[in-house]
C-alpha cells in the first residue's frame, strides 16, 4: 500500500501515535473544503499533523499556507519545522514580521509610507534623468551629422531634462528612506537567493539588510509573492485592513490561502482586542489644538462635535467616580459604568446634551473631511522635508470614531465603555472611551468565510460545538487526541479543600487548609513545582504565608529556618504584572527545588513548557474564574442574545463567555508538565467543584473532556502527601531518602 502524497512533507523519520491518522483527516476535510478544529494533548505533534497536509494541499490547488500563532515560542518551533521540512521536500518559506520590529530607522508607519512614496519618486525621476541624458546624447551626435530633426527632438529632451532637474532640486530638501533607496539601486537577486536558500527569521533577514544598508522589511514583503508557506503572528489575518494588504503581498486572493491557527483557543480574545475600538481625552484635546490652528471652513462643525464629545466623556467619568473614587484611580485603566438597559449609554446622552451643532452626522462628515485634508497635508509637509515627523491627523481620528460610536453603539455585542486612569507625569486623571466588541464571530466569521480553508488547533479546543459558535465556523470537522504518553507516568488528583469562591478566600481556615496542601505538594515534589491561582494577590498571598517575602516579585527565598513548616520548601519564586517572565522562568528551571508562584491569567500559564526537569508538579488553586466586570457581564448577555435559539440546553452567555475560557485555562496550566513520552508528574487540581462531590451548577468536572474526567483522582487534602509519594516513589524520582510524611 502506496503512502499518502503529503508524507512527503514529513521531515522526520516516525510519526507521533496519532499523528499519521491525524495527518490522514485533516488532509481528508481540506480536500473537502472543510475547515478543521483540531485538539491535541501535549505529544500528538499537532504543528506537523496540520502543516504537512496543508503544504500539500495548497502544493496540489496552487495555493499558500498562512500558519499563525500569538505565542512567541510556538513561532520558533514553527521556524524550526519549516527548516527540518525544507531539507527533505523544498519549500519557499517567509517568517514575517510587522514593519516596527524590522525597520531600521525606527520611524512608524505613517512615516515609513511617505518615506517609501517619496524615495520611490526620487529614483524613477533619477532614473527618467539617466534616460533622457542618453537619449539627448544619441540626438545631439545625430544633429552634428546634419539631422535638423535631431537638433529639434534634442531641444525638447532638454527642456523635459530642465524640469526634471528641478524636481530632483526639491528632493534634496525631502525626507528619503536610505535603506529603500538601496533597495530600488542596487541588484537584490543575491538577497532573494540567499532568502530561499533555508527558513530565515525576521531577525535574520534583519540582520542581514543592516549589514548592506537595504530596508529588510521591504525585501522581504517583495520575496512574499506565490510562496509556499508564511509563518506571521495573529495580527496579520485578525485585522480586516492588514489581512487585505497582507493577501496582496502574497499575490492570493483569500481563496487561494488555508491558514492554520495555533493555540486557537486564544482567537476567541485576540479577535475581541482586533475589534475594539478607543478614544482617549488627550487625542480629543489634540484634535482641539490642531482645529483652532485651522482657518478651513469646516473647523467650526468639526469644532462642535470634537469639543461636544471631550466635554461629555469628561461629564461621565466625573458622575461615575463617586466621593474619594478619584482619590483612588491608578495609573491603570479602570472601568466605569455607562451602560444602560432602556436607553442609550450615559455617555452619548451627555453628548447629545453637550452637542449645540447643525447635525451630528452632517457635522461629523465634514471633521472626517477635514482631517482627511488635514492629514494630507502633513504628508506633504513630511515628504517636502518640511517637518522631520510624519504626524497624523488627530481631528480625523476623533471623527472616525465618533461616527462609529453613534451608528453602531446599540448593536449587538457592542458595548460601550468609559475607562479612567491617571497620568504618572501630571498626576492628573483623565478619561478613554471605548466600544468593546463582545462577540468575535464579527471578525473571525469574515475571515473562515473568505479563505480556501481553515485548521485550528490547540490542546483546549472543545467542546467543539462552541469554538464553532463564537468564532463563526460551520460544518467544520473535528478531530481530537488525548494524550498519548503512558498513563502509569501521570496523576491527576482532584484535591478536596472547600471550594475558593471569592467570598471564601478571606477565611483563615481555608487560607490554612491550602497552605498546608501546598505545603505537601512542594514538599513531595522530588524537584520543581509550578502553582497557579486565580490572580496575581492569590499567588502572592500564599507565596508569603509559606515564607516568601522580602523579595517582591521575582524574588527567591527559601523558607525560614526557624519555622519547621517551611524549612525545607527549597526557593520560592513570586511572580507578577509587569515581571520580567522569560527571565523569571530561566532563575526558576535552573534551580532544582522551587516552586514559582503566578496567576492563572499570566503568561506562564500556555504556550511555554516545562519539560522533564523542568517543573515535577503543577498544582492550579481554585477554579480561576475572570474577574466578572461589567464587561464580561456585557459579553455573557451578548452571547445570552446571539445564541439562545440555538442553544437551549444551557446558559450560553455563562458557558461561554465564563465556564468554557476558564476550564481551557486551567487546562493549559495543567498542560505545562509531562509533556514528552519519558517525562513524569503530578497536576493537582485544589478545590472542591473539582471533585465528584455533589455542588450543584457550581460543579466543573463535568466541562473537562471524558478521557480527562477519568483521570481524575478524587482525594482528601491530608491524604495528597501519601499518593505523591507513592507516585514518585514508584518512579525512583527522589535523589536519597523520601521526605517523612
């Protein structure tokens, strides 16, 4: 029996278990034209399983492979498949970048376009020169030997030259690119072949443009055209504008792409950041300054709507903020509450209030107008060399929002927000509008609709039926693997301490329940455990009551001498916003007994392993809920509206908006270790709702997969030293005696 075309594209010597059948059907459905929702335990070799008949697919219909992911590891271990596959089947591969990490005159994009337009000018008038010169060269010689028409033609080649020479006297004083310029007058063949020759990464390419003075970015946007295969982060299909832009540079249209996602469980949320739209007081401020500079006849219409709007944003924040709450504002954003059940949002009512103009929408036309005007006249400013920064428009900005704002405020899954935070140079508060989008399926469902077809993957994809649901896909096939690695090598145990409802988690007596189950986790652990809760002021709460301290976040410190129930917790790692991880992560692998605290919410959570020595134990505290804002309340009633009908057998916007997101977390989290065949550990899951105890709805054992909930050991929180150390012990992982029970 002949093997399947698509094998060829497989760069090693053996599948994975299940990844020759999960290649099969995923190969199977992109010949049907359907899209694929993929999950896989750590082990199942899902990057390859998708890749390698996509490759073949898109080899066979002429088509491009777009394969993405928001996790900066993953995009790594992608480089490195495309390098393994491109030894045994070639393969034209391009790892793209956005311009601001690749541009080396780190100007931003605004400026890059006018730069690009203004250089490309300068040479293909530079060019025209050249030609002419030649050809006035070829008439006057004509004209020497007595061709009276070639003493005429000459003149007006010499005129033409005239004017072209004072176009060039105008770019001397204009704002060119070097780089680009490099780019158009040198022969880039060598770059293109060099590009080709293996996978590069953006910092190769990087690398080697700075090096010979040529734009990197731009080559490489160039070198896009009919390749086989494009490693490029989320960014790039999640955003309408960029993905249109992105298609042209391959040279497809969106019939010709199949994209894979990579932890697709994350689209759901990065789709919501790509649709949200803000508007902060300083831009409104900005747009102010720049209309009363203005002497156009439109700057008083714009000049109601703009002043209208900053006066009503700075209205509701101030209403909102109730006595002492402006005290209180950090540097943070904070939400306050606008919504309203039978009318519109408190702050387009102060709007309409504040608003003294002939018309709302012919108004907020002619601000769009007229920043439009605006702004072109801040390109030609910059290309004429006029100003040294390409700035840009803000009355346009504040026009274009404004517009969204009012028309599509009261649709469905819109929420409108009003954010406060304070300035940490001026101390002063200042306010942010926002129109949150609550349902991702308006970005997503556009996308899967438009492209020859779709795999997403990832270890927490089900149930299947709502990623379908959220993200707008239809008649999609699915395919799922638990894991393949010896059970005898793993242990899940359901811990039963009471149940951590916000509520509950000021209790001393469970506070004390769980530091001494954490306490014999670390303890058991013949090597490095991982802890994660529902928040960062969790992590720390209990990184302190087991002798952390001292150190602030990041810190390592064992446990005090003088207290014997800490002595021998080895280092403890804290975590938190704003840290440091990847430096965090290094300080605790290295260490051979440390347990690094952190939030379920973090980083460290997906998308980065701990193998083998790794991380031993991973414990999750709690079932990590998000914290239930208004606006996840808005995204709940949202998905409670678009859903109902055709969901009946449960809450929809609870499920989710909620319960679903927070089991795929705590999933995740429980994903970081045993993640190779010989690699062991325990994953302890430390609240009642886990366990097959009797709670109610508040139960979550049933939202984990079959395969899962069979692992799952239920277990008595005094009892969770013993299983550990039968576990480890039957696997020979203590270095010396055991610890004493």
């Amino acid at each position: 029996m002949s093997e399947p075309s698509h094998l060829r594209f497989f760069p090693y010597e053996e599948p994975y278990p299940n990844q020759r059948e999960a290649m099969d059907r995923v190969a199977n459905a992109l010949d049907r034209g359907q899209d694929v929702l993929f999950e896989g335990a750590p082990g199942t070799g899902k990057t390859l399983s998708a890749l390698v008949p996509a490759l073949e697919h898109a080899r066979e219909h002429d088509r491009t492979v777009v394969i993405t992911t928001n996790v900066h590891q993953q995009m790594r271990q992608f480089v490195e498949d495309a390098r393994a596959i491109t030894r045994e089947e070639p393969i034209r591969a391009v790892v793209f970048k956005g311009k601001s990490s690749m541009c080396h005159i780190d100007v931003d994009y605004q400026e890059c376009q006018t730069l690009r337009d203004t250089t490309r000018d300068l040479v293909e008038t530079e060019s025209e020169v050249r030609e002419l010169e030649a050809r006035q060269r070829e008439l006057l010689s004509e004209s020497r030997e007595g061709d009276a028409g070639a003493a005429e033609a000459r003149e007006s080649v010499m005129e033409a030259l005239d004017e072209l020479e004072d176009e060039i006297d105008e770019y001397e004083t204009a704002n060119v690119c070097a780089h680009y310029r490099n780019n158009l007058t040198r022969d880039t063949e060598e770059f293109f072949a060099w590009l080709f020759d293996d996978v590069r990464t953006p910092e190769d390419v990087y690398a080697y443009a700075d090096e010979r003075e040529l734009c990197g970015y731009e080559l490489l946007k160039e070198g896009m055209e009919g390749v086989d295969l494009v490693v490029c982060n989320y960014h790039h299909l999640l955003d309408p504008q960029i993905r249109e832009q992105f298609f042209r540079w391959i040279d497809r249209d969106p019939s010709e792409i199949v994209t894979v996602f990579d932890e697709a469980h994350n689209v759901e949320d990065a789709a919501r950041d790509h649709a949200t739209r803000t508007l902060t007081e300083n831009t409104l401020d900005a747009a102010l300054d720049e209309l009363a500079e203005s002497d156009d006849s439109r700057a008083e219409a714009a000049e109601h709507v703009v002043r209208a709007f900053r006066d009503a944003l700075a209205e509701t924040y101030d209403e909102a903020l109730g006595f002492g709450d402006r005290d209180s504002v950090g540097e943070a954003w904070e939400d306050v509450s606008i919504a309203n059940d039978d009318r519109r949002d408190d702050l387009t009512l102060a709007f309409l209030r504040q608003y003294e103009g002939a018309g709302i929408d012919t108004e907020t036309e002619l601000a769009v107008q007229l920043g439009q005007a605006i702004d072109e006249e801040y390109e030609r400013r910059y290309r004429d060399g006029e100003t040294t920064t390409r700035s840009e428009s803000q009355t346009l900005q504040v026009a274009r929002f404004v517009s969204t704002w009012m028309d599509e405020g009261t649709e469905l899954g819109q929420y409108p927000v009003v954010s406060v935070r304070r300035d940490a140079a001026t101390e002063e508060v200042y306010g942010r509008a926002e129109l949150y989008t609550c349902i991702p399926r308006r970005v997503t469902e556009q996308l899967f609709d438009e492209v020859a077809a779709s795999v997403l993957m990832s270890a927490t994809l089900r149930p299947f039926d709502v990623t379908e649901e959220v993200l707008g896909l239809s008649d999609a096939a699915s395919i799922a693997y638990g894991m393949a690695y010896p059970e005898a090598n793993r242990r899940t145990f359901a811990v039963d301490v009471p149940p951590l409802f916000s509520s509950e988690r000021n209790d001393p007596e469970t506070q004390e329940t769980v530091a001494a189950l954490l306490r014999d986790a670390i303890r058991f652990t013949p090597g490095n455990t991982l802890a994660f809760f529902p928040s960062y002021a969790e992590a720390e709460r209990y990184y302190e009551r087991l002798g952390g301290g001292g150190g602030g976040a990041g810190g390592g410190r064992g446990g005090s001498a003088s207290d014997p129930g800490t002595a021998d917790l080895g280092d403890l790692y804290l975590d938190g916003p704003g840290e440091d991880e990847e430096r965090l992560r290094q300080r605790f692998v290295e260490s051979e007994n440390a347990t690094l605290f952190t939030s379920l919410w973090g980083t460290l959570a997906e998308g980065v392993s701990f193998d083998a020595d790794d991380a031993r134990t991973v414990a999750v505290v709690g079932v990590p809920y998000p914290h239930l804002s208004d606006r996840m309340e808005a995204v709940q009633a949202a998905y409670d509206r678009a859903f109902a009908d055709r969901d009946r057998s449960r809450d929809p916007g609870w499920t989710y908006a909620v319960e679903v997101p927070t089991i795929r977390k705590t999933r995740q989290a429980l994903g970081r270790v045993v993640r190779g065949p010989d690699d062991f550990g325990v994953r302890i899951l430390a609240d009642r709702r886990y366990t097959t105890a009797d709670m109610g709805k508040y139960s979550v054992r049933g939202s984990f997969p079959p395969e899962e909930r069979e692992e799952l050991i239920d277990v008595d929180p005094t009892k969770l030293k013993f299983a550990m150390l039968n576990f480890y012990g039957d696997h020979d992982a203590y270095d010396g005696p055991p610890p004493e029970p």
